[in-house]
C-alpha cells in the first residue's frame, strides 16, 4: 500500500471515528436514550437530555479573560487550517509521470509517450521471457524521474534470479533505449501455485 493512501486512510479513520462519537453523543441526549435505558451517565457528562448544550456558557468563557487565550486559539485554528491545506495539495499531486517526452533533450515538437502506451508494452514484452507466466506494469513517480512498478508470476519451473536478469536485460533496457530515460523498476515476483497430485 502506498504511503499516501496508507496517510488518507489513518486521516479519514480518526475523523469518522471522531465525527461518529460525536453524533452518537448528540442523539443519546436527543432522544433521551439515557432515561429510556436506565442508564447513569457520570457526572459532568455532556448532552444527556435534549435541553442540554455540548458546550456550556461557563465551559465557554473560562479563559476569554486569560491573555493567552486568544493567540492560542488562533495557533491551533492555523495549524488546523494549514494541515488541511497541505492535504488537499497532497491529493492533487499527481503520483504518475503522466506522458513523457522521448528523448534526452526533448523539443518543442517532440514525440510524447502515453505511460499507459509504455506500461503495456513493457507488460507484453516481460510476458514473453521464459519462465513468466503473467506481468503486469505501472508507471510511478513524475515527468523527471520516471519509475516502473512491474507484477511478474512465475511459471512453476522458473528461476527468479534468471527471470530478473533476462528483464533488466531485455524489457527494461529498450524501455531505456527507447525513451532516453533511465527508469527506476521496482519488480514484484510471485510462484504460480502448484497443482496438488492425485495419488492413486
């Protein structure tokens, strides 16, 4: 799992959870669950009957009058409002090369390769070395350091130290050639299973 996706999730995780409470908080006071199930909140336990606040006017205006109230409060606010922002920029960033220019020193006219275009032809070209029975390849990283992430499933009888020498040879050096670009490959390799035999 990516590190982006692996921060997404912790994120929402902790705001739903939060946010979840919360509402559970207000309908238990709301509805009066409390009284219907007999049951003692302790004490100082916020929204308990609908005529309740979550907030209290005293819980509210215990430090206005303290000098350091107010640039605390709004530190925390820019904090929160800046890790917001930095979260949003995160999604927006792209976390594929997106087309690439061919070549060392692209031009104006230069020929452009869909990652899409070099990702399959990468995949079929890795699918016909011996020994691998299924690849599969994404483009990663950004326009400047483009890198490959590439799947391979090995037949049964193959050798993965053979396998990984014939791709960097093969597939991986005339995506090099053919692009002017030194890509980064990160390579994935997974067993067929063998088939259990019947014994008679």
């Amino acid at each position: 799992m990516k590190r982006k996706s692996v921060i997404n999730r912790t994120l929402l995780a902790v705001v739903g959870i939060i946010l979840l409470g919360g509402g559970l908080l207000i309908l238990a006071g709301g509805f009066t669950l409390y009284r219907r199930w007999r049951m003692t909140p302790p004490d100082g336990w916020p929204m308990t009957v609908p005529a309740h606040v979550l907030l209290g006017e005293a819980d509210r205006t215990r430090w206005t009058g303290e000098g350091w109230w107010w640039p605390a409060a709004i530190a925390v606010l820019a904090i929160v409002v800046l890790l917001a922002l930095w979260w949003l920029l995160a999604q927006l960033r792209r976390s594929r090369p997106g087309p690439l220019t061919v070549g060392e020193t692209p031009t104006v006219d230069g020929v452009e390769l869909r990652e899409e275009a070099l990702s399959d032809a990468l995949a079929a070209d890795a699918r016909r070395l011996s020994g691998v029975s299924q690849a599969r390849a994404r483009m990663t990283g950004s326009s400047h350091r483009p890198e490959v992430d590439l799947d391979i499933t090995l037949s049964p009888a193959a050798e993965p130290g053979a396998v990984l020498q014939e791709l960097y040879d093969g597939p991986l050096e005339r995506a090099r050639q053919s692009t002017g670009r030194d890509l980064n490959a990160r390579a994935h390799l997974r067993a067929t299973p063998h088939k259990a035999r019947r014994a008679d």
